[in-house]
C-alpha cells in the first residue's frame, strides 16, 4: 500500500492481478519497441546523419542534401528501393492520392481488398462526388471486395484478380470500422494471392497507424507500394505534417510527376522549410513512447 493515498488494499491487490496478467504483453511490445528504436538509429548512422542534414538550399533545391538522406533513411527503414518523405503532403489522404495519381494511369484498374475504404478517400478515388478530378473522372476504373467475418476474404481475393487488374489496394488499418488491423503476415497473403494470379500487378499497402508496430514492414512481404502519414506513428507525436511513400524504384519514378504539383504550391519561408525539415528528422529518431502507446 503507498504512503501518499488511502487506496484500499483490494484496490491495489486488483490493479497489481491486471498487471501481472498483461506483463507478457507488455515485454512483447517493450521488445517491438527496442527492435525498431534500433533499427532507426541504425539508419542514421549508416547515412551519417549530421547538422549539415538540417541546413537549407538554394536556388530550385538541387543536390540538396537533408532532403536526400532523409529519403534514404526511411527507405532503409521500411526496407524499401526507395522513399519520397515530404512535409509537404498534409495527411494521410493527401500522400495516398499522390501515391494512386502517380501510378495508375486512365484504363487501370483498381482493386481493393479489404472492403470500402474510410471515408476521407472517398473522394478521390471517385467512390463519391462527380467532376472533382477523382481517379474515377481520369478513367480510372474501382472495384473492392468486401470483408468476410471482419478480415479479409482470400477466396473472394482469388476470384477478383485477374490479368486486367492493375492494383491491388490493402487499407492495413481499421479505419473507422471495427474489424482488426491486418498484421504483416495477413498482408504477405494477400501479397501472394494477388502475384500468382498476376504477377505485373502492383500491390499498395494504406500503412497509416501501421508503421513500427511490428517488427516487418509490408514490403518485406512482397508489397510493392506503401505510404502513410508523419502525424501518426511515423512522426512520433512532434510532425505537424509530412507523408511518405516507399517501395519499389520504378513505381517511385513515376510518383515525381505528380510530386511537382506539391512544389507548385507550396511556397514556404525558409525558416519555416528548416523547422519543418527538422520536426521530420527529430520525429524519426524520436518516435518510440507514440509506437509504444499504439501498440498498447
């Protein structure tokens, strides 16, 4: 019993029981934790993170150092050919739609996997809204299918892949449902199912509240394609803003036309890039109590 409270004793007896019954789950989030922790410091040290990474450019930006480590720091952390981290995407939404644009081109099309999508992408992929510019309007074509027992329908899987499917899109979190987050090895699954059926199509992983809360990266299961938020476990509770994209070389390629739109209309004060830049970089390295609380 402390000294500071009078707690009643069956209390603290039922408050230590619940511990001790969660204490296996807790070493097992402790260990996830410590894994990645090391694997992030292992990327700054191995791209020789320094305060020349956080200093500005000049001119159109060329050759600019912080921007190009940091590219290569989270591509070696998701295990990726190649990443696109930005302060300029907003949100979430905003990095996945750059991501789609990007990739897929009028006459693809579009399979999602794990049901309809949260709402907030709706619109841009042409679920809902006419005339907005969506995917839809681009003649981009959708189709989804539909979750069975709250997890994904692998038979149904089967069945929808087919030699015209283009991409095939995973939401790994629940989103605004109440069905489970997919773990890694549900993912690599569908990974499989979608390439035996269709071996050029790209698989595109939603990683938004995913990142870190396992010891793989969707990629490392034969995903082609992820993006998430900085505001979420990625940026550790400090990024204001920022988005990532990752995974394989030639899908990155095609993401920098549409990247330039981003350039277009973000025009920012210097000082405010370095601050940003900097937020990114911190928030990277310092991550580990929000992965922590999301494991929880």
């Amino acid at each position: 019993m402390t000294p500071f409270f009078n707690i009643d004793e069956r209390i603290e007896s039922a408050s230590q029981k619940a511990l001790d019954m969660c204490k296996a789950q807790f070493a097992e989030i402790d260990e996830i934790t410590e894994f990645n922790q090391l694997k992030v410091q292992k990327a700054f040290i191995d791209n020789g993170i320094s305060e020349t990474h956080f200093t500005t450019s000049t001119g159109y930006g060329y050759g600019d150092r912080g921007r190009e480590t940091l590219d290569k720091v989270w591509a070696q952390v998701l295990c990726a050919e190649d990443a696109l981290v930005r302060h300029n995407f907003v949100c979430g939404t905003h990095t996945l739609a750059t991501a789609l644009f990007g990739v897929l081109r009028p006459g693809d099309n579009m399979l999602c996997v794990t049901g309809t999508p949260y709402d907030t992408i709706h619109g841009v992929i042409g679920i809902s809204g006419e005339g907005m510019g969506s995917l839809k309007d681009f003649g981009v074509n959708y189709s989804e299918v539909a979750l069975k027992d709250e997890r994904p329908d692998l038979d149904g899987i089967k069945d929808a892949v087919n030699d015209s499917t283009t991409m095939v899109y995973i939401q790994r979190s629940r989103g605004y449902e109440l069905r489970p987050s997919l773990t890694v090895d549900e993912i690599g699954e569908i990974v499989k199912i979608a390439n035996d059926k269709n071996p050029n199509v790209i698989v595109m992983v939603d990683n938004c509240y995913g990142e870190f809360v396992e010891k793989r990266e969707p990629l490392e299961v034969g995903a082609d394609l992820i993006a998430g938020s900085m505001i979420k476990n990625a940026g550790g509770g400090i990024a204001t803003t920022g988005g990532y994209i990752a995974g394989r070389s030639d899908t990155g390629n095609c993401l920098w036309v549409c990247f330039m739109l981003l350039i277009l209309l973000a025009k920012r004060s210097k000082a405010r890039f370095i601050s940003l830049r900097c937020s990114l970089f911190s928030a990277t390295m310092l991550r580990r109590n929000t992965t922590t609380n999301a494991l929880i």
